[in-house]
C-alpha cells in the first residue's frame, strides 16, 4: 500500500496567522461510513495578547449561536453533551496548543450534518468561528468512472472511499470485473483540505460487449462485519454495427415490399435507407422498416443502408428483383431486303426472370432462346418466300406479349405458269401474273401488229394486285378468227421478264372458224345420225320380241342416251374459268365473255375433240347417203 502524505493547507496557513485574529481552519466536508468512526481536523486561533490560563471549547450541532441552544456535540467544561452524542464524541487535540479535533464514533445518519466550535478564554473572550464542516455518512464506495469509455480505448476506473477513522481501516476490492483486468490498490490518500480517501484503481480496454456492464467495489473493514458495496454500469461508446436486414428480396409486380434494416451502437445511430445515391428515409433509431407500395420494375436494383454516429459507420445492401411479365418486343434490323441479301433481325424485350423469346412466321418457329432478352434472326440469302409477317413472342411465367413485323423482299419479276390467252366467241383475253417486289410495270406486245399496250391504256388492260402478285388482263375484241401471238413483258428495277403467252383451249379457235354455216350443218348432220340410231333400235326390239302388239309401250328413248364427244368440256371450261377469276380476286369484272350456248350456236361451240367428231358426223353422212 502506498501512503501518500502532505502537510495540510490550513496547518501553513495556520503557522503563517499567529499572533493574529479569531480564526478556525477545518475542512468543509468529511464523510464517513454509518457503524465507523470520524475525525473531524481542526485548528483554531485568537489574539496573543489574551493569554488564558484555560482555554476551554464546545461543539455545537447545525448552529453556531448558544442562543439557538443548539445540541452540544463536546464541552470540555462540563462534558454535558446531547443524548444523540453521548458516550460517541470526544476531543483529539489539545485545546491549549489550539488544537480542536473532534471524534465522532458509532456514527450514525442522524449524525450527518453542520458541526461549529467555539472557543471559550473565560470572561468574555468565547468566539464562535463561522467556519464548520458538514458531516456525510455514507453507505457505499464512490466508483468514479471517466466521462466518456470508448471500445477499443484504455480506461482508469476508480473506486474511492472515506478513511478518516484512524480506529478502523477500509480494504477494497472490485466486483464483476472477471475480463476486464485486474485491479491495482493505490493506497491512502489526503485531499486538499485534511481529509484522507483509500483509493483503488482497474485499467482495462472495454470492448462493445462491456456496454451496460455492472461493475462494483466493496469496502471492508477487518474484524468487524461492516461491509459496503457500490456499483456503476459502463457506458461504453462504439459505432454501429448493422445487425438486422433482409436477404435478397424477391416480390411480383404491384406487390408491397418491407426492407428492415437493424443496428447495434452506443449512442443510437442515424439509419438512412438509400439507393442510387437518393436518401429514401432516415431517423435515429436501433431499426428502421422501408415500405414500397406496389413495386414496379423500377424499383428493381440494390438498397443501401447506412448507420452513423460520432464513433463511426457501417453500411450493407439488399437487392430488390421485381419479378414481371416481359414488355412489347422490339424489332430491329433490316425490314426490306433484296432478294439474296443476309438480313439480321434482332428481336429484345424486358422482363423479371429472362423470357423465352421465339419468332415464328406463319405458326412456324424460325428460332427460340430460353432465359434471352434478345434473340437475333439470320436469314442468309433471302428469297421472295421469306417475305411476309413475322411475329416475335416473349413468355415467362408471369405473361405472354408480341410483336408483329414485316420483311419485305425485293426481287425482279417473275411469269407465272398461270399466264395465258384464251378465246370466245369474238374476244381474245390475256393473262399475265407476274410475282415482283416492287411492284411492276406490265406491258403487252403483239409483234405482229407491232402494237405495245400497258396498263395505262385501261380500255384494253386491267390490272390487280394481291400481295406480291400482280394480274394484268389484256381484252382484244373481233379476233377470234385469226388471234395475234401475245408476249407480256414484266419489268421493275431488278430486271425484265417476257414470256410469249400460251392459248389454252385451241379448239375454240376451231368453233370459231367453222362459223354460224357450219354449225347449222353440224347440226343437221347430229340429227340425222339420232334419227339413225332411232330406228336401227327400234328394229332389234322388233326382232328380238316376237310377241310385241301393237298395245304394247314402244320403249322411250332419252336424249341422255346420246352424248356427243367433247360436251362435257364445255362446264369444265366453265368451271376452269370461274376458278381462275376468283384466284385473281379481281374487284372490277373484265369485259365478260359469253360462254352461253344454244342450238344455233352449236357450231361456235368448242369440244376437246372437235376434229375427230367432225371426222364422224362426215362418216355418218356418207352412209346415210347411201
């Protein structure tokens, strides 16, 4: 134990004052543990030229003046004394050397208080001195703890208690300071006014785990069962440490989103949610809850949250993933190309997971990916087959959208098989389909009239176009007899295409050149051949039914018994026809074409074998002229 000792204050400011005034030096205040002992120091003073035989004292309680009667603590002249001081209070010093230290034993709580001497020299000369000490019993060790413990930063905890009976000697010791360190007594001391304090001193660097903690002292004295007890919690300061938050977080579109976010700190941190650099909400708390009110994919991303306070900071996120159907496609790329050209086609869109994205044509899958936002189409080469509507469709399990778009290739003119001249009666009409992109111009040559015609002459030429097929009609009248070769010529900027048109049916032109005459004749010639057939019938039933009478039913001849060769053709060709225009889907009728007929027209009819039933009726004729 060290003992630390100096010479009082007021003992050199008593040295320094004799021969002077009435004066007393005591300290202010003296504390004491109730059960112990106290020694009140005190030093007094008056004028050298009084010299008393006797100096004589009293100690009054709470009151400096008799007229008060205050308690008498000690009087050296009767030792009469209050029934609260009796058999506790006797006097250390020697009133003739000026000395006037009081003992207080057993004290007591009602004991604590003011405390006066008055000096009595006999006569008149007794002096009260104003100056007293004030008396504090006390029940527990004073634990004196810096102002400010931060983590990590060493600290001197201190635990300070009265020693000012010199019949009875505090021993301290700490507790609950198990991981802390280990206490180091400093011993005896004397403060600045006499008084004197057993001190005892811990060192340790507190942790943010010894925040709160309940750390005590313990006063003992040996040989008796006093003991005293005092505790103090630590209040130590550390940053924060984000303690509490959410995992990634997953929520479908338009749904509410709660974001907690939980920190540990001494003092209380500022939380502050935040994303992109953008405050969201903040305050002073140990946890802070963000709500989002029906997310939508831009409230995708990552969430900060930061807490601070003067010790220092600490920060951690959480991603967000809104979850949601994929947006409109978007198409981009080359929509016209020339026909064996590569075209690139990209096809992206936006969603929460990645859709399957596939583009089709015409319900057929050109291509797919799976968890792509963007799908790219390759068609090398292009041909006018690859023209039309595309659709591209994304999907996911939270929705389906598409887009529709469209390629369009270019191409020189092409003549198709459809092409052809066909006759009746006395008009000549032309087809020509030609597929192009663009759209081309058509022109019809007659060289032997060395005559062009084009669609501008629309008296001759009528044209309609249904996607990239184009059908112009050519119409000539009055030339059934002798029809002129026909070549179309298809052309736009891609090149030219001619092709001579074909006359499907030539046995029309054959009707047509027979002439009203000879279908009179044809006609004639039929009749004779039915009347024939009649009556070669007729007689074999005769023949061959000897038992027929006259009564009998002759047997009926119907006309569908006969059927000329070649009359079938005639709704074919009908048939064959109407298919044509309504592949055509011409809005405006060409000039019609009467394909009415009659019995007087039966020699304008045309057959499929019109010069081998020429051939017949002559043969019939000659036998019937025989």
């Amino acid at each position: 134990m060290i003992f630390l000792t100096a010479l009082p204050l007021f003992w050199i400011m008593i040295s320094a004052s004799r021969g002077g005034h009435w004066g007393a030096w005591m300290p202010s205040s003296i504390s004491a543990f109730e059960g112990t002992c106290v020694s009140i120091p005190c030093r007094f003073d008056f004028p050298d030229e009084l010299r008393p035989a006797v100096v004589h004292g009293v100690w009054y309680f709470n009151s400096p003046y008799p007229k008060n009667y205050p308690p008498v603590v000690f009087k050296s002249r009767t030792q009469v004394v209050h029934e609260s001081f009796q058999g506790r209070s006797r006097l250390l010093g020697d009133l003739g050397l000026r000395n006037c230290t009081l003992l207080l034993s057993n004290v007591s709580p009602e004991l604590g208080g003011k405390y006066y001497f008055r000096g009595d020299l006999g006569g008149y000369n007794q002096y009260t001195f104003s100056e007293h000490s004030v008396l504090d019993i006390v029940n527990t060790p004073n634990i004196v703890v810096p102002p400010e413990v931060v983590a990590g930063t060493e600290v001197e905890v201190s635990c300070m208690v009265p020693d000012n009976c010199p019949e009875l000697r505090p021993e301290l010791s700490w507790l609950g300071h198990e991981g802390l360190g280990e206490p180091a007594v400093l011993g005896r001391l004397r403060e600045d006014e006499g008084t004197w304090v057993q001190v005892s001193l811990l060192h340790f660097v507190p942790t943010s785990e010894a925040n709160g903690h309940r750390l005590g002292c313990q006063a003992s004295f040996p040989n008796t069962t006093l003991q005293f007890e005092g505790y103090a919690s630590l209040d130590v300061k550390y940053p924060p440490v984000i303690v509490e938050m959410n995992s990634s977080v997953e929520a479908i579109e338009g749904s509410h989103v709660s974001l907690l976010c939980g920190a540990d700190s001494n003092p209380p941190p500022l939380l502050t949610w935040m994303r992109d650099g953008t405050v969201l909400r903040e305050a002073v708390a140990d946890s802070l809850l963000l709500e989002l009110e029906e997310v939508t994919p831009a409230e995708d991303g990552v969430y900060a949250c930061l807490a601070e306070n003067a010790y220092g900071q600490d920060n951690r996120t959480v991603g967000l993933s809104v979850m949601y159907a994929p947006w409109k496609p978007t198409v981009n790329g080359t929509m016209v190309a020339v026909e064996g050209e590569t075209v690139s086609i990209l096809c992206s869109t936006q969603s929460n997971p990645d859709p399957i994205l596939t583009i089709f044509k015409e319900k057929q899958i050109l291509s797919t990916v799976i968890y792509e936002s963007e799908l790219q189409l390759e068609l090398p080469a292009v041909s006018p087959e690859d023209d039309g509507e595309y659709w591209c469709v994304a999907e996911n399990q939270y929705g389906q959208r598409a887009t529709a778009f469209n390629l369009s290739v270019e191409f020189a003119p092409v003549l198709l098989l459809e092409s052809h001249c066909a006759a009746a009666r006395d008009t000549v009409q032309c087809l020509c389909v030609v597929k192009s992109n663009p759209e081309p111009s058509v022109a019809f040559e007659l060289p032997s009239r060395n005559v062009t015609v084009n669609e501008s002459e629309r008296e001759f030429v009528y044209s309609e176009r249904s996607g990239l097929v184009l059908t112009s009609i050519l119409t000539l009248r009055g030339q059934a007899q002798a029809p002129p070769r026909v070549i179309c010529t298809a052309r736009n900027l891609y090149g030219a295409k001619s092709l001579e048109l074909p006359f499907q049916g030539a046995h029309r032109l054959m009707w047509a050149k027979i002439g009203p005459v000879g279908a009179v004749v044809a006609f004639a010639i039929l009749i004779a051949i039915v009347c024939y057939i009649t009556q070669t019938r007729r007689k074999k039933n005769v023949t061959e039914s000897p038992s027929f009478s006259a009564g009998d039913n002759p047997p009926v001849l119907f006309s569908s018994d006969f059927r000329i060769s070649g009359a079938p053709e005639k709704y074919e060709s009908e048939r064959r026809l109407g298919s044509e225009r309504r592949l055509l889907g011409l809005r405006g009728e060409p000039p019609e074409l009467d394909l009415s007929y009659s019995h007087s027209d039966l020699g304008k009819r045309p057959t499929k074998d019109s010069y081998t039933l020429t051939e017949e009726l002559a043969e019939y004729a000659e036998i019937r002229v025989k």
